[in-house]
C-alpha cells in the first residue's frame, strides 16, 4: 500500500490496526468501540476484523476501564484505552494518577504498565458542556505519564504507533477538532522523529510560536498572515508535553528572541506557565521580549455559542504576536 | 443453594454463616461445604495462624520503638487471610489491601518485604511476579479493578490460573469495587472478591456502609454471594477453595464475606477507644481463630504440648529475624528518587538527578546531603 491521504481519523484507525496485527498482546478497550467503531469512528471495522477478545466493548464505567487496563497489562497484555470524551476521563482519574503512573516506581521497576490512553480533547465542534476540555496540565502533572499530541495526521498515525509500543503509560490526547484534517500517510513507511521530539513546523527568524494539538493549525496561519507584515515568524510543534523537548525549543527561541506560546487550556498554570518559565532559564540573554501566553480564559468552558471567543483564534494570536514585536 | 445470595429470603433451614470449626473447637459439618483435612494439614494451619500472629504483633511493636512509622495489625483476621490464602495455588493472583500480612506468608512473600514500606524506605518494591502476590495498595478497592483486568487476561489466555480480590467493608462503598463487581460479572471473569468485614472503617461500623448484609450484594451484580464465619480458618479454606475452583471452571466471580472482627486499631495511629465499646472486643475474643484450632488439635489428640512448644520457639525465631531485619534495614540512597519513574526514561527525570547529584557533590563531603533520619 503506498502512501494515501488519510484523514486523522483514518490515519489513527490504521496505527490501531497496524499495532494489533504487530503484536497479539495489543487489546483496543473502551465504550463504544466494537461495533459501533467509537462515536468518532476511530475504532471502525477493527471489531470484525479483530473480535471480542481483543476489541472490547466495556461497560460504561471510566475507572473501571482504566483499572482493569491496568489489571490487563499487569498480565501481559497492551491495552489501548479510548475515553469517549476529554470531560469523561475525571472517573478515571485516580487508577491514571495513583495507579497507572505510579505502579512501575512503587513496584522498585518489576512492573510495566504499557497501557495508552487515547483522549479527543479540546474545543471548536460545537459540542454540549464536557465535549470540549483541555486537561493536558493534570496530566503532564504526574510523574509516571507520558503525555502526547499530535497535530496532523501524520503524526497521528505515528506517534499512536510508537505510544503503543512504548513500556511507559502514554496519555495521548487527540484533537478532536483536527479529526477530520487530511495527510498523507504511509503506513509502510517509518516515523519520521522520536515520539518525544518536537518539530520546527515552520522555520523563522523575528519570533517563535509554540503549540501543540488543535493550536498548531492556528499558529500556522498565524505565521501565513504576519508574513504578509513582513515577520518571519517560526512555528515550534510540540508533540510531547511530557517529557517536553526543551532542546528545540531552546534552539528556536535563541534564533528568534522571542516566543509565544499558545494552547486551548486556561493561560493560568497551563503548560505555558511552565514553558515560558523554561525558556526564560534558558534564553534570558537572547529574549528581547517577555514570553507571553494566548489560551483559554480561567473560566468553565463556555457554551458552544460563544467559544470562539474563549478559544485562541488567528486574531488573538497576531494580536500577542504583535505586542511580542513590539517590546 | 440458599445460602447464595438469594438468602435471606428462604434460607431458614441454612445458618447464614458458613462454620466449620465453631469457637469451641468443635468441628461440625455444613450442607453445602465439605473439608477433608488431615492432622497434618491441620498442625501446619495452625502453625500459619501462630507465626502470621506472632510477626504482626512484632511489627507493631517495632512501630512502638520507631522502627516502623506505621503499621496495619491483622490482628483477629488471621483465619480468613490464612484459610483464603492456602485456598491458592501457586499460579493464582491475590491482590491486597495494605493488611493481607497472612495472605503474603501463605503465597511465601518474605514477611520482611512487606515492611520496607511501613519503615519508609520504598512503598512496596517486592516483585510480584515472584510470588503472584501484588504490592500493597492504599488507596481503598482500586485493586479489586487490578485483580478483575488481570482475571480478564486469565480468560483470554485460557489458563485455569484464578484471582482472590481482597477487600474490607469500607472498600464496599466506593465505586471501583461496584465497577470491578460489574466488570466481572459481564465477562465472567475467574475472580473472588474475598472481603474481610471486620466490623470497623476505621471509627465507622460497617452500618456506616451498608443495609443489607455485604454478601448479599452480589445478587444484584448476578453472582453468589456467601458469608463465612472468618474467624474460621477451615470455613474460609473450603469456601475460597470452592469459589476458586467455580472461577477455573468458567462460572464467573464470587462473592465471599468473611465476618470477623477488627481485634486492635486501624493502624497504629488510631484509638479505637475512642469509637468503640470494650464489650465488643470481649465478645470476639472469645470467637479467637487460633485457639479453637489448637483445642480441636488437642481435643483430637493431634498435636502434644511439644508441638505447641515448638511452634512458640519457632515463632520467636522469626520475631528475632523480623526484628533483626527491620532494624538493618538500609534507608535508599536519596538519588533512587529518580529511578523506576519511567520503563523507558524521561528526559526531565534526567535533567532533575543530574542538577541534584551536583548539588550534593557540591557539599564536598562536608555534609551529608538528604540524609534520611
């Protein structure tokens, strides 16, 4: 098969498909994931093709799924966890932060937890209330998790494959939003970069944009209109929240003295707090501005009807961009 | 069939608590639940019970002295975790609370393993691999979930290995010992959720938890339920070993209720004068699991006062090793912080143990840096 255009959907399903025929240890689980093929169609034909016994359909009960995952893995089994939604995964909270991160430290290394939890996070799809979180922070909060997110097909396909095949707990946050993007994938290919490395997706010299997820899209056009105002603005694509490559970042924001940084979640605490903190360690000879945020609002996620507004959009974020220029 | 959990309806003619050693030490037969042991069988129980006892009450007393900074006493508990336990086989599962010191003697864990976490110098650490025996967990019913996933996985390896889930009457209310109830019952997984009602969550009787008797739970979630006299270590053996044997078979989970009681406080840090009555406590030790084992020994003529003897002294011995090995039991280097946080490393972790190992070593062996105690 040569290389197609998938869509992130399509792209996802593939990596899913490829990691179940790579290894029969690899179980897909969740609510909704046989038959119906998950209410996002991520999982689609992968039951009738795969079965019961590695497909499975779970009753609706997030701790559950995530406990017995962990039950799963403990004898020997990969389990590929969906959260249905970003504002479902609170249930399982606690098996994600005081059992599955932990256990392998508890247990002194004698225990692997190879377990990926695959969540469509973030807003702009109309959605009802908890259809549209962004909760990477709690996450990347937790030592014992890996915490990831693609932002374009390609990734997509490959960093699922890699999370899946990796020792470590991966929390891997899809943008739902993104879900119908198009790239071209092959899957017979190989990944391009490290799951844990971040990428230059647009090279510049007056300021760098940081994201990741849904915000990279945004940033990329961004960049499309301020070069139209004559800045070279580079877009750093994260991938990784935890570990974060603080190298490439560092890299960037030494070439171009400035940097944004622009995510969905609240600017307060975000992982732009921690980021900004970073880079400010590590370029404060180089920063001719201070480093600034662009994210949601410190409120609820608001009603579909006016999330643009909590949302960073193209404005918001050529309006940051511009006060950067302008110190 | 009735004393399922179906009781409480027509099971007038079944007592509701399985015994098969009554307090007295005589041994009575029950409809449903047979036991042949032998006298040898029965020495070696009695010997678990004994030496199971022996090294609880020598951890809290090395809590006392500061060796520990907390333990979990079993004390009164000793015959539902020893009947439950040599109920096992080798290639079976059991997953603890943080008080399952009998079950691990029964499966081998080292008592000593059990203690580090206690004595803070990791929060479990042994391999569990070893002894099909997991670590500890704290947090109250998240194993019940751990032991019903693993269970899942005996299904689809299509072994006949089965799970024992332990559990308390307080872990009855939380929601993951709901969801690892509804997890096993849907795909009939080989799990027994074996829950020890002491009697107390802490200061909260088991009112506090619960109107109808825990057994009785199961019959909502579609399977038996039975409730043992815990305090009966040949009770618990023959009930864990049938529940365990309707799990190998595909019959799904089970419910057992072992009823006992709580005989000291919730942990060290607790006081339960301050909650409950003397009273109760005089009751219950008149139902104590060893000594109806030993007059029944005697009443037999199975075992002499030397045999007694002998398990004293051999039960001392391993007061002396356990006490011995709490107290040179070396703290961890402080930079193991840093280490077993991922299977595969973490860049930060890296970057983290680097700058303290630095920071140490900028002390230029003046002073000891992050020295425990």
């Amino acid at each position: 098969m040569a290389a197609e255009k998938y869509s992130m959907v399509k792209a996802l399903n593939e990596a899913l498909r490829r990691s179940l025929e790579a290894d029969p240890k690899t179980l897909v689980m969740g609510e909704d994931v046989g038959r119906l093929g998950g209410v996002f169609r991520v999982t689609d034909g992968l039951h009738k093709d795969f079965g019961d016994a590695r497909i499975i359909d779970t009753p609706l009960a997030e701790s559950g799924i995530m406990g017995t995952a962990i039950g799963l893995a403990l004898r020997g089994y990969r389990p590929v966890v969906e959260i249905q939604f970003d504002g479902f995964v609170y249930p399982a909270f606690d098996q994600i932060v005081t059992q599955l991160a932990k256990m392998h430290a508890r247990a002194l290394g004698h225990v692997k937890l190879p377990i990926t939890v695959r969540i469509p996070f973030g807003g702009g799809i109309g959605a009802v209330e908890h259809h549209s979180e962004s909760h990477e922070t709690y996450f990347a909060h937790t030592a014992g998790l890996k915490v990831v997110s693609p932002s374009n097909p390609v990734d997509a396909h490959w960093m699922l494959r890699q999370a899946i095949a990796s020792d470590d707990p991966v929390i891997f946050l899809e943008p739902k939003r993104r879900y119908w993007d198009k790239g071209v994938v092959d899957p017979l290919g190989e990944a391009a970069l490290p799951l844990h490395a971040a990428r230059v997706a647009r090279a510049g010299k007056d300021l760098t944009l940081v994201a990741y997820g849904p915000m990279v899209k945004v940033c990329l056009e961004a960049a499309e209109a301020a070069a139209e105002d004559g800045h070279q603005i580079e877009v750093v694509d994260l991938r990784s929240l935890s570990p974060v490559d603080f190298d490439t970042l560092e890299a960037s924001v030494k070439r171009t003295g400035r940097a944004v940084i622009v995510h969905e979640a609240p600017v307060f605490l975000g992982m732009g707090a921690e980021l900004a903190a970073r880079i400010t360690e590590r370029c404060f000879y180089s920063l001719e501005a201070p480093v600034l945020r662009v994210g949601g609002y410190f409120a609820p996620y608001p009603p579909s009807r006016v999330e643009e507004t909590y949302l960073p959009d193209l404005d918001r974020v050529l309006d940051a961009v511009d006060r950067a220029l302008a110190f | 069939m009735t004393v399922e959990s179906t009781a409480g309806t027509a099971t007038a003619a079944v007592p509701e608590l399985v015994q098969l050693l009554t307090p007295e030490g005589e041994r009575v037969e029950h409809p449903r639940f047979s036991l042949e042991t032998t006298p040898e069988e029965l020495r070696s129980i009695y010997r678990d019970l004994v030496l199971v006892r022996r090294f609880d009450g020598e951890a809290t007393s090395l809590q006392r002295q500061g060796e520990l900074g907390l333990w979990a006493s079993l004390l009164g508990q000793e015959a539902a975790q020893v009947g439950s336990g040599r109920a096992q086989r080798p290639g079976d599962w059991a997953f603890p609370t943080y008080r399952e010191h009998g079950v691990a003697w029964c499966k081998g864990v080292d008592p000593l393993n059990l203690l580090g976490m206690f004595r803070g110098v990791n929060h479990g650490g042994w391999d569990p691999y070893e002894k099909n025996f997991q670590l500890y967990t704290i947090v109250i019913g998240s194993q019940t979930l751990h032991a019903t996933g693993y269970a899942m996985g005996i299904t689809k390896d299509g072994t006949d290995d089965a799970v024992v889930a332990y559990f308390g009457d307080g872990a009855s209310s939380q929601g993951d010992v709901n969801e690892a109830f509804t997890f096993a019952s849907v795909y009939n997984a080989p799990v027994v959720f074996f829950c020890q009602n002491n009697q107390w969550a802490i200061s909260e009787p088991t009112e506090r938890q619960t109107r109808v008797p825990l057994y009785q739970r199961a019959a909502g979630f579609g399977f038996p339920g039975v409730r043992v006299d815990g305090n009966d270590v040949l009770a618990c053996l023959a009930v864990t070993r049938w529940a365990l044997e309707r799990a190998r078979a595909g019959e799904g989970p089970t419910l057992i209720e072992a009823f006992t009681y709580r005989m000291g406080a919730h942990t060290t840090s607790d006081d339960p004068t301050r909650y409950r009555i003397a009273n109760e406590l005089e009751e219950w030790k008149l139902k104590d699991p060893i000594e109806r084992v030993k007059a029944y020994l005697v009443r037999e003529g199975w075992a002499d006062q030397e045999f007694f003897d002998a398990v004293d002294a051999e039960s001392e011995q391993l007061a002396r090793r356990v006490r011995e090995g709490v107290r040179n039991m070396p703290d961890p280097d402080p930079s193991a912080i840093f280490e077993n946080v991922y299977a595969e490393g973490h860049a930060l972790v890296d970057e983290e143990r680097e700058e303290y190992v630095a920071y140490a070593a900028s002390f230029d062996g003046s002073e000891e840096v992050g020295e425990g105690r």
